[in-house]
C-alpha cells in the first residue's frame, strides 16, 4: 500500500502512524532542533530578526529542506520571532533587539514529507529576574505536559498538568493557541489545549504525533492580533514566553523529536 495511505484516523480525527513513521518524524525533529541550537549565536543586542530569519532560512536550505512557513497562508518567512509582549507569530523585521529582550523562535521544516515543528526562548544580552522566571515556568510547564503523555491519559491531561502549574506560579497560560497534530501535514487534529480538566478530551493511543506549545503570560491571558494579521500580542502588554515540542505516543509513554542535540532547550543564563 502507498505510504500516505497507510494508518487509520481515530474517531476524533486523529491520525495513527505506523512504527516506520518515527523515523521520519526523527529526522524532520532533529533539523529543526539543530537549526534553533545554531540559531543562538545569532541573538544579540543590536541584532535584527530579520537577519535571525534570514540565517534560519538558509540553515534550511543548505540541509536540503523546506521551509513550511514560508507560502503557508501567504506568511513569507522561515521562522516566527516573538518579542517580549508578542505571544507568537511575530514576523521577523527590521526593528534591533536591546538589552535584556526575551524572544521566541519558532522554526518548522519539511524534510521528505515530514515536519519538524519546535520552538525555544533566547535573550539578548542580561536576562532581567522576572523574564528568567517566566522563561523557567513555561519550560518546566511543556515539560510537565509531555509527561503525561502516554496511551490511556487524554488530552485533558496534558492541559491540565501545563495549567495547574502556571497558575500555581501566578501566571496564565494563553487560551487563544493552540498545539496540534502533525506528522505529513503541517496542522491537524486535535487542538491540543494547554489548559484543561484531567481525564476530558480525546484518549491518547500509540501512533499520534502532535505538538504542545504554551504560551505563558505574566499578566492576564488575553491576546489581541496586529494589522498585520500575525502579530499576537499581550492585550496588557504584559510579557509572554513559550516552548514547542513535536512529540509521539509511544507504547509506553512519549517520543521527543524535537530534542536538542547539543541540549541547548533550556536556555543557558549565561
Ligand atoms: N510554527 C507555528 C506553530 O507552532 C506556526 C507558524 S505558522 C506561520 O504552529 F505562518 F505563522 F509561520
Ligand atoms: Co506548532
Ligand atoms: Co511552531
């Protein structure tokens, strides 16, 4: 049977991959994480995102890959680069970073038909205490979220475990994105919510890729999108970080892979 046929969509419209499809998810994973790995020498003060997109772009094309945000919906870059108070999607531009800015870098690549989708924060010269504790939590919170993963937990239990910590911290979590499925495609079923009540919303079963992406705030959670029709930003201004894995269900538990090589996911202060 022809790979692309292969499989079978759980009632939720999930799609099941086969044990071979790991390996593809593997290798698409471990470029995008290379590629964030790299990317940090490139984030400095005085340093514009639109040279951070444009090494990130090239990044892509000297491993033979393509990017998948570039085309997708008429967004024309090879990453989303969000600053400070911009929650996600932030177009890379012509504006320099300054001392003591957090930004999010959010790279998705298609190699041989598989996507590899992950995102990370950087800072740009001192780390201010606040920002580091709001970079912490929303780490510790994806990390907390994947460890749920595994077959007979539900997606309510991932949001759950991302919530009840966030706000623990007095912090809120973004309830305007989402994370989603992936693996051939770029966004499928489920909506993967990183809030929820334990035990509600599709069963998890071997064979389900998805990402799971929180989006932590310090203030309040609302969001308000530009006139651009990208830019996602904290209606209070306040400042938002996040982190994507792209992860599979394994039969026992969770496959990462999205991991960074040189173990360069949790930011280094320095
Ligand atoms: N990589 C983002 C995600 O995590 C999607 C970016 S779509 C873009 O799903 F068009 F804004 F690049
Ligand atoms: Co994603
Ligand atoms: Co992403």
């Amino acid at each position: 049977m022809k790979n692309e046929l292969r499989g079978r969509v759980t009632k939720d419209g999930i799609r099941i991959y086969e044990t071979d499809d790991f390996a593809g998810m593997h290798v698409a994973g471990a470029l995008t994480a290379r590629i964030l790995d790299d990317i940090a020498d490139h984030v400095f003060v005085g340093q514009t995102t639109e040279a951070i997109d444009a090494e990130i772009e090239r990044m892509v094309n000297e491993a033979g890959a393509a990017s998948a945000t570039i085309g997708y919906k008429g967004y024309k870059h090879a990453s989303c680069i969000s600053v400070n108070h911009v929650v996600c999607h932030g177009i890379p531009g012509s504006k320099s970073l300054k001392n003591g800015d957090i930004l999010n870098i959010d790279v998705t690549v298609i190699v041989d038909g598989w996507y590899g989708d992950s995102s990370r924060m950087y800072v740009a010269g001192k780390l201010s205490r606040k920002a580091e504790r709001l970079i912490e939590v929303t780490h510790d919170s994806l990390m907390l979220g994947i460890e749920q993963v595994r077959p007979g937990n539900t997606f309510g239990d991932i949001g759950n475990a991302i919530q009840g910590y966030v706000e623990a911290q007095r912090m809120s979590v973004v309830r305007d994105f989402c994370g989603h499925g992936l693996g051939r495609v770029f966004h499928a079923p489920p909506n993967v919510l990183h809030y929820g009540r334990p035990g509600t919303g599709a069963v998890l079963e071997e064979g389900m890729f998805f990402t799971i992406e929180p989006m932590v705030n310090l203030g309040r959670p609302e969001t308000k999108t530009l006139s651009d029709d990208w830019t996602a930003v904290t209606r209070d201004k306040s400042l938002s970080a996040q982190f994507e894995h792209s992860v599979g269900v394994t039969a026992d538990g969770v496959d990462i892979f999205t991991l960074s090589p040189g173990n360069k996911f949790h930011p280094t202060y320095g």
